[in-house]
C-alpha cells in the first residue's frame, strides 16, 4: 500500500491516491504543494526530518463545502452574563492525485 503523511495548513494529514480530505480554506493564491513528512510504498518507509524534499503529492481542488456547525458558549458565574454564538467553519475538498 502506497501512502503519505503531509503537512498543510499547521496540519498533518495521513493520504492515499485517490482519497479526498477537507483541509482549512485555501485562498486562491495558496498553492498546492504540501510538505511530505513520511512516504511509504511496497513497504519500504521513506521518512523526513523534518521533511523530504524529493517527495511530492499532487493534488486537486474539488470546491470548497461547510463543516458541522459549532456553537460557542460564553458564560460568567454570578453576573447574568451568558452568549451563545455559532458558527459553520469553511472547508477546501481536495483529492490525491498521486504520490511521487
């Protein structure tokens, strides 16, 4: 089995060609070149430190989509004070294209 770990966006990711994964919105001038951290192919382990610079995955922008909405409570205790705020985070969709 053929995968990566990549880093985007302060965040790491675990992929596999043809996988789908929502990351944090990416602005159009953002690019599409993540950090390979660690790459695994016919079981041979390939690992970074911190990361391999040979190493690329391709991926593609398939649209952007909203998350779960999340509810955000403010409170103070004997004040009468209390807000109830939500929000629906913005997520990219993004396929792997392929491991190189």
């Amino acid at each position: 089995m053929k995968y990566a770990v990549i880093r985007m966006k302060g965040k790491q990711y675990k992929v596999a060609e043809g996988d789908e994964l929502l990351v944090g919105k990416l602005a159009p001038e953002d690019e599409l070149e993540p950090e390979v951290l660690l790459k695994v192919s016919a079981g041979e382990a390939s690992i970074g430190q911190p990361v391999l610079s040979k190493a690329k995955v391709n991926l593609e922008v398939m649209g952007e989509e909203k998350g779960k909405k999340l509810h955000v409570f403010k409170y103070k205790s004997k004040s009468r004070y209390r807000r109830k705020l939500g929000f629906r985070p913005v997520f990219t969709r993004v396929k792997v294209k392929g491991i190189k």
